[in-house]
C-alpha cells in the first residue's frame, strides 16, 4: 500500500524530520477519507505515489524525497467550495515539518499544484506531471475520475459545471505542452489529448 504509515515513517527518517510520523500519518488519513471527497482521496495520493516510484527510476529527479512529502499534503486540505485548498495544505505541512530547512520549498511545491505551472525550482515540472497523469490513463478510470470530479460539484448546477469544466479541460488542450518532462510527455502526452478530446465530449453532453 503507497500510503502506509512505514512509507510515510520511512520519508520522515530520510529527511530527519521531528516529531511523530503515525500522528500524521493518522491526520493525514483522515484528511483524505472527508465527506465531502469524491476525486481527491486516498486513491489519487497512491496513483500520485506510485507514479512518483516510478519516475524516481529515471534519477533524473533531484529532490524526490522532497517531492514525496509535498505529494503527501499537496491534497490535505480540499473544500470544493473553498479558494485556498493548496494554501492551507501548504500550511498543514509546515506545521508537521515545523523549521527544518526544507519545510518551504515542501509548501512552495504544493502551491504548484494549484496553478499547475512550474516556477524556477529543479523539480516543478515533476509534481505538475505527477499531479496531471490522471488524464492519461485507461478511458475506464478517467471517465471514473470525471464522475468523482462531477460528485465534489454535485452543488454546482449541470449548465454551469459543463460550462466551466469544458473551458478547465480545453485549457489544458490548448497547452503547447501538457507534461513539462520528457519522461512524462513521451509516455502519457498524446494518450491525455486524446483522453481529454473524449471528456470535453462527455462534458458537452451535459447540456444537450
């Protein structure tokens, strides 16, 4: 299991960290099972994590330990309703990693996941990827992301939410690049096009 509290201990001892890694390995945990989640649990952090195994094989990725703890809290936070999801998640994981030196650019890398554009930092473009890889998976667990993605706006009329997320998925469309690594834009690039032409389809179809 990706999120399993050894994992998480196991990071906490790379990084030196104080304090207990199971009080918030348990936080965290409950963070992600909330109510008001569909997309945004327990399921996405292990495609996220998973995913991360899986590029730290290139070694291409400078701080991955760093990239992990940001992945781990990128998310501990998440109203559908709210505006500073990214920015209280950045604040959980200074509080559970208090003054160590790397407790900044853990919160600067979360804020990444909000903008999904990267800034100077050597691995920006490998969360933004991470965090992004949903769209080019098999159509059967996109289609099931956009229905966990629909059931966090279940508030938000059907006119509206088609409207908006049609102009969210054509964003990314219009992207020169959706990936920033070559690692994730030779495996996953052309598959996300693809994968999001369908959902803008299915979105459409929300008002017809």
């Amino acid at each position: 299991m990706m999120t399993s509290n050894v994992r998480l201990e196991n990071l906490w001892r790379r990084l030196s960290l104080r304090g207990e890694a199971f009080v918030w390995h348990a936080r965290l945990l409950e963070c992600y099972a909330e109510p008001q989640r569909a997309y945004h649990t327990l399921q996405h952090l292990e495609e996220c994590l998973l995913l991360l195994d899986a590029a730290k094989a290139t070694g291409l990725i400078a701080n991955p330990d760093l990239i992990e703890m940001a992945l781990w809290f990128h998310d501990a936070v998440y109203d559908p309703q709210g505006h500073e999801n990214e920015e209280l998640s950045a604040e959980m994981a200074l509080e559970a990693l208090g003054g160590h030196p790397t407790a900044q650019e853990v919160a600067r890398l979360i804020l990444l996941t909000k903008s999904h554009q990267p800034g100077a930092g050597l691995d920006d473009a490998w969360i933004i990827d991470i965090d992004l890889a949903i769209f080019a998976q098999p159509m059967k667990r996109v289609l099931e992301y956009e229905r966990q993605i629909r059931a966090e706006y279940a508030w938000v009329p059907q006119a509206v939410y088609a409207e908006k997320r049609a102009e969210i998925l054509t964003g990314f469309l219009k992207r020169e690049k959706i990936y920033l690594t070559a690692w994730a834009r030779e495996r996953y690039e052309s598959q996300a096009r693809a994968n999001l032409r369908e959902l803008e389809r299915v979105v459409k179809s929300f008002t017809d």
